[in-house]
C-alpha cells in the first residue's frame, strides 16, 4: 500500500480546469444564480427587480426556490436576471 504523504503535493495550479482557465474574465464565471438571484433581492428587493424584470415569479409571493426553478427552465428570464445582475455590478463600481 502506498503512502499519501509521500507523494509530491501538486503545484495549485494543477487543482484548476480548464474550463475555469478559459474564461477568467467573465465575471458571472463561479457565481451561482441562487448567489446572483440574492444579490438582486438585497440590491433591489422583491418589489424592485419585479418592476425591472415583470415575471410571475418576482410578482406573486415571490421566493428564491421559485426563482430559481423558473429560471432554471427559461432561459430568456435567465439571461434577463444576469444582465441585470451584471449592470447591478457596474453601477456599484461606478459610485465607487
């Protein structure tokens, strides 16, 4: 049986895909969308991302697992959510 703590430790960038490699700029890159969904409601609230995004689910007793569920299933609302999300991002570095 081999020992672990003989083995050399991998360098850390041995750790990282090549998926995350390829996009070190995308700024939704590693970010979940129950992370963007909350952020939005914290920025906004319920109230305010329905006015900006009108979907049932930001409308009628609106939760973050009915978001995401819906989201999940429609990409067009998606897409939506994340550019906000990102616009979101770029006015808070704005007023900086």
């Amino acid at each position: 049986m081999s020992n672990d703590a003989s083995k050399p430790a991998l360098p850390a960038h041995a750790h990282s895909s090549p998926i995350a490699d390829s996009q070190p700029r995308n700024p939704l890159h590693g970010i979940t969308l129950e992370a963007v969904v909350n952020a939005l409601v914290h920025g906004y609230g319920w109230e305010g991302l329905a006015k900006r995004i009108p979907v049932r689910c930001f409308t009628l007793d609106p939760s973050v697992a009915s978001s995401l569920k819906f989201l999940r299933k429609t990409p067009w609302a998606r897409e939506k959510v994340e550019s906000l999300y990102l616009y979101m991002l770029r006015e808070k570095k704005r007023v900086r």
